[in-house]
C-alpha cells in the first residue's frame, strides 16, 4: 500500500505540474469529476486507467515510478548558474557531457582539455549540484529525469542565439537527418491533441537516450531534436575537438558524439 500511496501522491504533483484539474482528468476517462475524486482518495487506479491519466501529460507509468527515487536530485539551475555555465564555454561542454554519462577518461580523450583543466570544471559542476565528482574521478549525474534549463534563461539564450542557426544549416537529406515542416489549420483542441503527442515524443527520446547510455560511446551519436533531426555538434565545442577523435556516421559524413 505505501508504495501505491506514493504513486499516487506522484501522480497528483505531476498533475498540478501540468496545469491539469480532476475535469481534465475526468473528460480523459469518460467519468463524472467526483469519479475521478473517489479514484485518488481510494486509490483505486486500474493500470490501464493510470496509464491514461499519465498519456494525458504525456508520461508513461515508468515516469512515474522513476521519479520515486529518494536520491536527492536537481530538477533545475538557478539563472546564475546557467549564467556561469554559458559564460565558460569549456564549462558548459563539459556539462554537457557528464549530462551524457561521458566518462572522464572519454572527455579527455576527445576535447583538448588537460587533466587540471578537466578536473576544475568538473570540481565547479559539483559545487553547482549538476554532478558529484567521485573517487578515481567517477562521475555521477545528480539531475533528475525530466531536467530541464529556465525558460527564456541564459542557456535557452545562449541556443537562440548561437546554436538554432548552427543547427538548421543544414540540407536535412543525409544519413540520420530529417526535417518536417507541415502547414495547415487547427482546432484548439486538435492544437493541444498534438501538443500533447509532441510532448510524448520528447519523453521517447530521453527514453531511448536513456536506454542507449549502455551502449559503448562510439555506437552512440549526439543528435538533436526540434521537429528536425540529425547528428551535429555545434561550432563551439568543435573547435576543442581533437581531429582524430572524429568518425563518421554511418553512411554518412564524418561527425562526432556525444
């Protein structure tokens, strides 16, 4: 019972999280809201029920589950540590990198950074919370599943600024590479149907992410998603690489990961 209470008790932040109420939920369902209320104070969810609550806001019940861990997690920087981390662009790669369970044998390995160097950025990561800097210089990622940077602060800035352009020069034709661009006139309703599966989307690539960080690094590709896809890495961390760390997507041209 304690850890259905829990689920629960999830469940319910993550409603609020999502801006949604028990009408939402009822209307999902197809039940009267005092249902719905009569569900979460019994705690009496089907699985196939907390399955369509949670494809309401675009999570799967491992979503749930996952975000029961007791580790102590950040789910978020402060605008001043976003600040610090742009304002430091080795910083900021090397970030990058252990929120990608690289290893640090891996960083040193494929960016020009020496081992002080490495050591200091990793040492302000932990002070930062982003990361705990263990013994045999381990690293061990202390941000939660559904991380996220501010909205409209300094690192969504720093993409609009120096990144989206780097990212949409491109053909989008080549092995790995796609690009969607569908016009047309939508109900709000039909506007929050596909929001919400977009939503899910993004909750399919940080699975598949996190599925794949098994893999040995030179199986995995960094690769971007903005309703367009393909294996890059931007100018500014390019120009740390060392030549031959590069390697070559296959069937296509040279490219790196991350």
């Amino acid at each position: 019972m304690a850890q259905t209470a829990a689920i629960v008790t999830e469940l319910k932040r993550q409603l609020r999280a999502h801006g949604l109420t028990y009408q939402d939920v009822a209307e999902a369902l197809g039940l009267s809201e005092a249902s719905v209320k009569r569900l979460f104070s019994e705690r009496q969810f089907s699985l196939k029920r907390l399955d369509q609550v949670c494809a309401l806001m675009g999570m799967d019940i491992s979503d749930l589950v996952r975000n029961l861990a007791p580790e102590a997690r950040i789910e978020k920087l402060t605008l001043s540590q976003e600040q610090e981390l742009v304002s430091d662009i080795r910083l900021l790669l090397v970030a990058v990198c252990a929120l990608n369970r690289w290893r640090y044998a891996d960083i040193l390995a494929h960016y020009t950074l020496a081992e002080p160097e490495l050591i200091q950025c990793l040492a302000r990561l932990d002070r930062m919370g982003i990361l705990e800097l263990l013994p045999g210089n381990r690293i061990k990622v202390l941000v939660t599943h559904d991380f996220t940077w501010q909205a409209n602060g300094p690192i969504q800035r720093f993409f609009e600024s120096e990144v989206q352009q780097d990212f949409l020069r491109c053909r989008f034709n080549g092995p790995g590479e796609l690009r969607l661009f569908v016009s047309g006139m939508l109900s709000p309703r039909s506007n929050d149907t596909l929001q919400q599966k977009l939503r899910r989307l993004a909750l399919d690539f940080r699975h598949c992410h996190d599925e794949d960080q098994a893999l040995p690094l030179d199986q995995r590709y960094g690769v971007s998603l903005l309703l367009a896809m393909r294996p890059w890495e931007i100018d500014a961390f390019e120009a740390l690489r060392r030549p031959e760390s590069n390697k070559v997507f296959p069937g296509g041209r040279p490219v790196v990961s991350r």
